[in-house]
C-alpha cells in the first residue's frame, strides 16, 4: 500500500501555504513535516528573513510538524544539497517520497528540483502550477488568507512595499511589469492567518533594512 504521507517544502509565504491547502483539501494526502530552510546565522528564514520564532508559531498554528535544515549565511548549493538529501533520507526511511511545492511558472526552477529529487529517489508535486497568478493571488485573499510583504528586490521596489499587507491596494499600487504573486522573485511573504490556522500569528513591524540589493522589514515577535 502506497504511503500517501507528503513533505511541504515550506517557506512561510503565501504560494506554500495555497499549495497546502490544495493539498488538504484533496484529502488523499497527510502532511508528515513542513520542510524549511534556515539561515542559522541570522536564526532566520531563508530569503524570506522572517525569524524563526515567527515560523515555529506559524506552524503551531497549523497544526503540523516543522523540520528545520540549518544552512550557513553564505551556503553554496552544494551545502544546500547535502543537507536536504540528509533531510530526504530521513523522510524516505519512513517511507516518505513526495515534496509538495508551491511553484507558479519557473521551468528551470522546477526541472532543477525534479532533477535533484530524483537524485534522491524523491519526487514532487506541483499542485498549483501553471496558475494565472492574477487569479491565484485574488483566491488567496477570497480564502481569507493574510500576509506580509518580508521583503523586496530593490531592482524593481522601493522599501515602501516591504512590511505591508497583501490586499487590494497593494495589488493595484504594484508596477506593470512586477508579477502579482512576485513569482521572478520581486518580493517575499509571510502567512499569519488564514483557513486551517487555529489563531493569529501575532507581530508587529519593525526595521527595515537593505541586504544584498533586497530591502527586508524585520516583523518582531508579539
């Protein structure tokens, strides 16, 4: 009988979290662990630099289990990969196979991930590609989920969108050219409340700071 257990590759933002609620609502998979990468130097989310803190009370919240991969600040992917098939091992000797990710329309991330899952006798899922993402970021508001902006590429932002909510306003004060799920990488989310959250993530915003071209607004523990 097959093991229908999943990992999610788990970064605290809204993409994630709408590929776990799709599945869960197919209601044919049982989420063993949210798999996240963290920045053990900063004790922070990687990319997202949302605090560690923040992310075990997201999943408290959740109601799922949280497995952390501590990387260096300056982590090289071959780093990165040797402690994610460490990680995938470990998953596999339970006989767990399959990673949930919340990939949009990256064909070269995606074939990176399939290439290396399948290094390590894993595979994934991609329950929401190829989603219009207007439409995509619109049914995460209609479902009720709320998130942060963490941080955004000031190539293409000014640090005036990070730290604010996604919603409506924020959508139609977004350039043209800026994708509305930030899918190439034009900002970073956290999720705090939302379907299958059991209370609030609590925080409040504190400073805002310029990292490697990327302008990160600290959210501080409440």
């Amino acid at each position: 009988m097959k093991n229908n257990n999943v990992l999610i590759s788990w970064s605290g933002g809204k993409d994630s979290c709408l590929a776990l609620h799709e599945i869960k609502n197919e209601e044919k998979y049982c989420v063993a662990a949210l798999l996240t990468t963290i920045t053990r130097d900063y004790d922070r989310i990687s990319m997202h630099g949302v605090r560690r803190v923040l992310l075990e009370q997201q999943a408290a919240s959740l109601g799922l289990p949280l497995h952390q991969i501590l990387i260096s600040k300056d982590a090289s992917n071959e780093e990165y990969e040797s402690k994610m098939a460490g990680a995938f091992a470990e998953y596999r000797a339970k006989g767990i196979d399959t990673v949930i990710f919340g990939d949009l329309f990256l064909e070269d991330i995606r074939a990176y991930r399939e290439q290396f899952l399948a290094r390590n006798n894993m595979h994934g899922l991609f329950p929401v590609w190829k989603r219009d993402t207007s439409s995509f970021i619109r049914e995460f508001l209609d479902l009720g989920f709320r998130a942060v902006v963490t941080s955004v590429d000031s190539k293409v932002l000014d640090q005036s969108f990070a730290g604010r909510l996604i919603d409506e306003s924020f959508l139609s004060s977004l350039p043209k050219q800026v994708d509305p799920c930030g899918e190439n990488g034009e900002f970073h989310t956290f999720v705090f409340d939302g379907p299958g959250f059991s209370a609030p993530v609590r925080f409040s915003l504190g400073e805002t700071v310029l990292r490697e071209s990327f302008w990160f607004r600290d959210l501080l523990p409440e």
